[in-house]
C-alpha cells in the first residue's frame, strides 16, 4: 500500500526553488561533498532522492559503472528524475515509500539526503533498521539532515525548523513535527564517523558512516 504520508507530490515541482530560497546551496552542497566517498561500480540505494538532481551530481563523479536503485514515494518527483542526465549509470527508479520497498540485494553505499526529518520515531526507526539490514560491511552510509545539537543559535534553529513543520502539516504532507536524533543509533549499531561537515550556520549536518 502507498501511504500517502511523507509524500511531496504537492509541492514537487516547487521543492528545489523553495529549499534553495531559504538555504540557498546548503543543502545541495551537504550532499554533493560526499559523493567523493564513493567508489566506481558502486551500487547505491537512494530514499528520498526528491527532484533527482544528486544523479546529474553522482554522474559527474562517476559517469558508469554505478547501480543505483531509487525510492522516491512521490511519483511527480519519480517523474522529475527519469528526465536527469545520470550517464551511462543504471537507474532503477522505485515509486514506492521506503516502508513498502522490498529487496534482497545488499548495496555498498546507502544515501539518505532529508529522510528522516519526515518521520515520527517509531517509523524512523523501522526505517533505520531496514536500511542497516540493506547495507553489506564495509560499506557506507551518506547520512543529510537538519541538526539541533549545536549550542550556537539554537533558538533561531528551533523556531526555523518548528516553521517548517507547520508548513509541511498545512499543507498535509508530512506525519511528525518534531525531529528525531538518528545519530545515537548509529553509534549503537557500532558505525564508524568517517566525516562529519556542517552548513547553514551548522543547522544542516553532513556525515559518513561506515558499517
């Protein structure tokens, strides 16, 4: 079943003017510093890819030779990126909620760029075992999100982020309102900090972890 939560169908061709209103590059700039992490003939799970502009990035990392598999639960955004330049790469595009998604395989590299601020916590956290469950060891895991930990203007963080959620309830696309902190599982689950960058005066939070 698709759910209909978490869905960015409304605002979809809008998403990429409106993000980069507020944050300018911030938030193209956290995931694009990454992508050097990866190694060619990768395969690569993207959730959440939105507009798929990271495919035009990725390709020109690696023009072939990388799997990508990707799950995007908005099909309006699913459309977007099958028009994206991503090479000679294999796309597999997947219109499915991450939570619907079934697949044995295992990837090198898992990418989850604003996932997991749509999430209540007890979804994130079915999500977040299902992914650790589709990444093989070693392998990567290229984690983008906002951040409230650092102390400097966490007020402004705050009120900023408590904005965006009333907008996002509005206009009834998103389930939570507050945002869960993923970091502690991941330090449960014994990954290792390979990098760690901040942006947009730290309130956007980039970080590599191996399995």
């Amino acid at each position: 079943m698709k759910h209909l939560v978490n869905n960015y169908d409304k605002i979809a061709n809008q998403y990429d003017f409106l993000s980069r209103l507020v944050f300018f590059k911030s938030q193209v700039q956290a995931q694009t510093d990454q992508l050097k992490y990866i190694s060619g003939n990768s395969s690569i799970l993207i959730v959440g890819g939105g507009t798929g502009w990271i495919l035009e990035e990725l390709a020109k990392v690696h023009p072939s030779g990388l799997h990508v598999v990707y799950v995007e639960i908005s099909q309006k955004m699913i459309a977007l990126s099958q028009t994206r330049d991503f090479k000679d790469n294999k796309v597999e595009f997947i219109n499915l909620g991450v939570e619907d998604f079934e697949t044995d395989q295992l990837f090198d590299v898992v990418l989850t760029p604003f996932l997991f601020d749509n999430f209540a916590e007890k979804r994130a956290g079915k999500v977040f075992h299902f992914l650790d469950n589709r990444l093989r060891k070693p392998g990567l895991w290229l984690f983008v999100d906002f951040s409230l930990n650092s102390k400097n203007g966490k007020w402004w963080k705050s009120l900023l982020l408590k904005s965006m959620y009333a907008f996002f309830k509005m206009i009834g696309i998103v389930e939570t309102n507050r945002l869960t902190d993923i970091h502690p599982w991941f330090k449960k689950k014994t990954y290792t900090l390979v990098d760690q960058q901040f942006y947009y005066g730290s309130f956007i939070s980039g970080t590599v972890y191996k399995k």
